[in-house]
C-alpha cells in the first residue's frame, strides 16, 4: 500500500517470521534487529524520511516459555532501531504496538486512556517500547505514532497478499484450515467465560484498514505532527469464537471441525476497542467492517493459495 501511495520503500529483515515473496519485489536488506551496525549502517545509506517497525515476536504462549527471547528481540530491537535512527537523523517512527498492552480492562470498548497492565510477556514487551518512544521523543525529539492494534486478519482482496505463518496460531487462518481439511481440528481455548457464547470475545480488524492506518500515520508524521501519540487500530465491536466459526462455516458450506480444550493462561475475556481518536485525528475508518468481509477474502487466499506463500 505504500507503493501505491507513491512511497519508496526498502525492508530491512531476517525472514525469519516473514515470506521474501510477500515483499511483492521491494528491495530487500537481509538484516536482523540485534545486530546494530548493520542496522545503523543500512540506515545510513538509505537515509529514510520514516521507519515503519513491525519487527516482533508476537505469540502470547511462546512469550511465557521464553521471556528472554522476547525481550531481546521486541525491546532491544526496538532501542537498536531508535539509536540507529539518532544517529542518521531520521526523526519519524510508526510502531506496530498491541492491544495487549491494556490487559484485561475494566470497560469495554477501550479507549487510549485505558489503564495498560498488560497480562503477558509478549504486552509487557510491547509496553515498554512504547516507554521507548515517549522517552526518546522528549529527549531526542525522535517523533512516534504507537498503533495498537486488535486482532489483524483477512487477506488483500487483490489477492497478492494472505496470511502464512508456520506454525499458524492465528485464529481465522486455523478456522479456515480446519474448514478445508488441511489442518488439525480446531482447538477453542476456553468455553466458560463470562461472554455470550462462553468464548473469547476479540476485535478484529482488515488487514488492508490496518495497512491504510499506517500510511496515514506516516503522513501525519511527514506532515510535522510531533511527540508521540498511540491510537487504537480496530473495528470497535467484538465478535465470539462461536462466531467467527459460524461465519465460516457460512462461506465454506459446512460446519468447522473443532473441539473445546481449556483456556489458555494470559487470555482475556474481551478485547474490544474504541477507535474514535484515530478516527478523529487521522480521518480513519475501516473499510471491512464486518466479520463475513473479513473471512471471505481470508478464505479466497486460503483456497487459492494452500500452501501460503509457496504458491505465490
């Protein structure tokens, strides 16, 4: 989307988590977070107007298991990118932050202004970068937007782009996989909390909105907004997992696969968001608003790409 809206860009990355045909041709800097001078160094030579840094580890389970491996890579990375930016003078920064960073709130939606106590290793990572950006904005005058972002999901209605992790964690990919046969009997974490189906309530939010709100979050800084500033990046309304496996089996023709296991630690019941100020401020509304949108471009890359970005 970028491109498309007349931005160069360059990907600086280890592909580690991440796919090089994903990059639909953009130069790529094969690089990791933790190495610093070959950061900086890319950084030098590129002289960007702005850094986008999506850079994470971001599964809720494996933070638990391996603290340390998250933060060194989510809050050291993170310090190795804003250094590397001190030092060439780069002065804008979009985060990819979390919704995970509230918790488990006391009112639904969440605003800005929410309490942050995160619940898990992976949202106490993803808070103390957000530490990072507020400080290094008053000291450095390093500007930052923090987008937290709810549940990501669907794919490019285009078709260019979809989801393909391995493993896959993600709940509508898992739906859909178990859908069509080509993966494991879905496993629902919970079936007692306190909703209106006994299952967890979540946000989620087009992954092509997701990808508009940042391009109006790099404008906003290339414009001269300064400091840091967070928004929420949802849909502001939560759907169960009953209901995200009913609007599959709606779109595919029979019902998912699937069994009911216990909750999984660090789990909130709700997660919803109250996405106004991003609305106000970057003049932002999600274009798939609804869950069916959402799963039907999700199971369009599914169907036409069964073996992710292999058949790319």
């Amino acid at each position: 989307m970028l491109r498309d809206c007349n931005f160069s860009t360059t990907v600086f990355d280890d592909l580690s988590e991440g796919h090089e045909a994903a990059l639909l041709g953009a130069p790529l800097v094969k690089g990791n977070l933790l190495n610093r001078p070959a950061l900086t160094a890319t950084m030098r030579e590129l002289r960007p107007a702005a850094v986008i840094h999506f850079a994470a580890l971001c599964y809720v389970g494996e933070s638990a298991r391996e603290p340390s491996q998250y933060y060194a890579n989510n809050v050291v990375g993170t310090l190795n990118v804003l250094e590397a930016m001190r030092e060439v003078g780069c002065k804008n920064i979009v985060f990819s932050s979390s919704c995970a960073t509230y918790g488990e709130p006391e009112r639904m939606p969440i605003d800005e202004h929410a309490v942050q106590l995160p619940v898990n290793v992976y949202g106490r990572t993803k808070l103390v970068c957000e530490f990072l950006l507020r400080d290094f904005s008053n000291a450095y005058g390093i500007n930052s937007v923090a987008l937290r972002y709810f549940n990501a999901a669907g794919a490019d209605p285009s078709g260019r782009m979809g989801e393909d992790h391995r493993p896959e964690t993600h709940l509508i990919p898992r739906v859909l996989m178990a859908a069509a046969g080509r993966g494991p009997m879905l496993q629902v974490f919970g079936d007692d909390y306190p909703t209106s189906d006994g299952t967890c309530v979540r946000d989620y939010i087009h992954v092509t909105d997701l990808a508009d709100a940042h391009v109006r979050a790099v404008r906003s800084l290339l414009d001269g907004e300064g400091g840091f500033r967070a928004f929420n990046v949802g849909n502001g309304h939560g759907v169960t997992v009953r209901e995200v496996m009913a609007s599959a089996a709606k779109i595919v023709g029979h019902p998912v696969p699937h069994a009911m296991v216990p909750r999984r630690p660090g789990d909130p019941p709700v997660l919803v968001g109250d996405c106004a100020k991003i609305e106000r401020e970057l003049r932002w509304r999600p274009k798939y608003s609804d869950l069916d949108s959402i799963m039907t471009t999700a199971w369009r890359w599914t169907s036409s790409h069964p073996h992710g970005y292999e058949d790319a």
